[in-house]
C-alpha cells in the first residue's frame, strides 16, 4: 500500500474500517472502494489496479540488502507515540535501531542559514539533551538539524533523523556521513517513502509531522518569519506537543519565527533545564502509573496568564468541545481574531484541535 501512490494513511484507515482489516482491501472490487469516504471514481479505479499489481516483495529484497528495517502498522516495534497522530506512516524505512524511536525524545528544529549563534546553541542543546538521556530527533538538513544531530552525537547519546525522500536519495549529500554515524550508533536514519523516492517540496512539509510525531515537544532555535521550521511547529500543535523557542537577538531576523512564538504563549527557553522542565509532566505521562513521581512541590505547572481575549474564548469551550464557530459566535469576536488565538492557546497547552474543527480543553 505504501508504494502505492495517493494512497495515504487515513485512506487506508478509512479502507479497514470500511472492510474489517487490512488484507481484506485487497480482496475489495472497484465498486467496494468507492463506498469508502474520499475515494470517488478516479481514485476507485487506480487503487483497485495498483492493489492487484503492486508487491512487496522487491522493497522487502532492497531493504534486506541494505540492512534497512521496514517497520509497518502491525509491528510491536512501530512507535507508540507516532501511531498515536492522525496519519501516522504506514510503513518506516530504518537504517540503525528501531528501539531509538519509541524513546522520550524531544526535536530540536530552526533555519538551514543559522548565525553562529544560532549552530552553537543548537549543538549545546543537543549535547546537554542527549547528555540527560532524550532521544534527539531532527531533520538532517544543514544548519540546525545539522548541528543538533552532532550535539547529541557528541555527547554519546542517541539522534534520530527524519528524510524528506527515501533512504536511497539522501538529501542533502554533504550529510552521508553523518547519516551513516547516527546509524551505528544506535541512533536511525528514518523514512516513510519507498525506495526511489526523490525528495521534493511535497514531501519535506510532510516529514515534518514525523519530526514531532516521535516526540513530546519541539524545540525551535533559529526560524525566520517565513521560515518552513514553522510547519513543523504547525504539526506540533495539531498533535498536542508542547512547543518552545530560544530568543536571539532583537534585531536578528533569524530569531523573528521564534521571538513571535514566544508572544504567542511558547515556552521561552534558554537551558536544557528548562525544556526537561517543560517536558517532565508530559513524559511522566508516558511512563505509567507506576513511575514515580515529581515532587510534590514541583507537580503543579504555575498558572497561564490570559488576555481578556482568550479568556472570552476560552469561556465558550464546552465539556465535550466547542466548533470554531461557536466560539466566533459566542466571544464576539471576528473569525480572523478567533483563529490567531486559538493558535496562541494550543502553544499554551491549554486546548487542542480535533477533527472536523472541534476545539476542546486540555484537562
């Protein structure tokens, strides 16, 4: 299904949901695919043909040869937190250790033109977060994920990157070697596109849900205004990740995504204690109701300030969720406004958006 293209994750959820399983879909005819939400003639006869032809045996034999795991849906090993996001991938092509993606980890992301201060705090945070025990999780393009991958690197600690095409197309070039370092030790190089898959302008925003996906919060160190680093910030959000930024210089417009994050309601962030101290009530999360817990004085997240404004959003959210537009309707407020705050309040971590345009708090 994965070499099969259009073929997204929450189609093919939609297909097993629709017929029972996942191998019943490839017994379903054109007619029974057109039944399932979203596929309309066009897409009915094109899945239909390629669910007949495609295998999985070539891809099984190339990865195979290159030592290259492949980790599907029904794998024990595929990601717990990932699986966990609207369209998680439906198959991850590793090279290194499957066992680096399902622990805590926390991504580190900004600009590929930093300023030396921007390269020099990202491989700080990199190191002093690897040094700590967190999995550092980034894109392996130069600049930023660069240097937060050497960091961790540097530190003895685990690093994972996410591609923007197939493993067998690395992109870009001048990171072979890192790549190729991060797998051997017991880091990964990870990618949801089959082999051949070049990388493209579709497929870099795209990697970037996995980016977050993996981890509990994202870290933005250098971001312009206009900066791609933002979507990833825009997928964090969307999965209830905790989002934070490191301040730079006024004046620098490196800095201007991140100074406007924190105006926003990001956590500012200037050591790695302060992201482990972001991050310590969500990952206790993860860790079971046997784990210990923090102390006592330190369990309670100080209260978020709040502008009139969001206070009158706020105040329109129902126990079970509120539409986007009942919170236009009852705050008095214009559409425009409602949707710049609701952005400020999921960096807040006080709500979340569901499907269909449903905003509901964070307990």
């Amino acid at each position: 299904m994965n070499r099969i293209q259009g073929l997204g994750a929450i189609t093919v959820k939609r297909m097993a949901d629709r017929f029972g399983s996942l191998m019943a879909i490839f017994e379903a005819s054109e007619s029974d695919l057109l039944s399932v939400q979203g596929i309309g003639v066009e897409k009915a006869h094109l899945f239909s043909q390629e669910l007949k032809r495609t295998r999985a045996d070539e891809e099984m034999e190339q990865a195979a040869r290159k030592s290259i795991k492949l980790v599907t849906w029904a794998d024990a090993g595929y990601p717990a937190l990932l699986k966990q996001i609207a369209d998680p991938p439906l198959v991850l092509y590793v090279a290194g250790s499957v066992e680096a993606l399902d622990k805590p980890a926390v991504a580190i992301v900004g600009t590929r033109h930093p300023t030396v201060y921007g390269r020099e705090v990202a491989r700080r945070f990199g190191y002093q977060l690897a040094a700590a025990g967190y999995v550092i999780v980034s894109g392996l393009a130069l600049g930023i994920d660069t240097e937060a991958h050497m960091g961790a690197l540097q530190a003895a600690g685990h690093t994972v990157a996410v591609l923007g095409g197939a493993l067998d197309r690395l992109f870009p070039r001048e990171n072979t070697g890192l790549a190729r370092e991060i797998a051997v030790k017991e880091g990964a190089v990870i990618s949801e596109y089959p082999f051949g898959r070049q990388p493209d302008r579709q497929t870099f925003p795209m990697r970037n849900r996995i980016v977050s996906g993996l981890c509990k919060g994202v870290l933005v160190v250098e971001a312009p205004l206009n900066s791609g680093t933002l979507i990833t910030v825009g997928q964090a959000l969307d999965q209830n990740r905790a989002v934070m930024a490191v301040p730079g210089r006024i004046d620098s417009p490196a800095s201007q995504g991140c100074h406007r994050l924190v105006r926003e309601g990001a956590r500012l962030v200037a050591t790695a204690d302060d992201v482990i101290e972001e991050l310590q009530d969500l990952l206790s999360g993860m860790r079971g109701p046997g784990a210990a817990r923090a102390p006592a004085g330190d369990a309670k997240r100080p209260e978020v300030p709040l502008s009139a404004d969001e206070r009158a959003v706020m105040a329109q959210i129902e126990a079970e969720g509120s539409h986007v537009d009942a919170l236009v309707r009852g705050s008095g407020l214009d559409a425009g406004k409602v949707n710049a705050l609701v952005v400020g309040l999921q960096i807040k971590r006080l709500i979340r958006l569901l499907p269909g345009g449903i905003v509901a708090r964070n307990n």
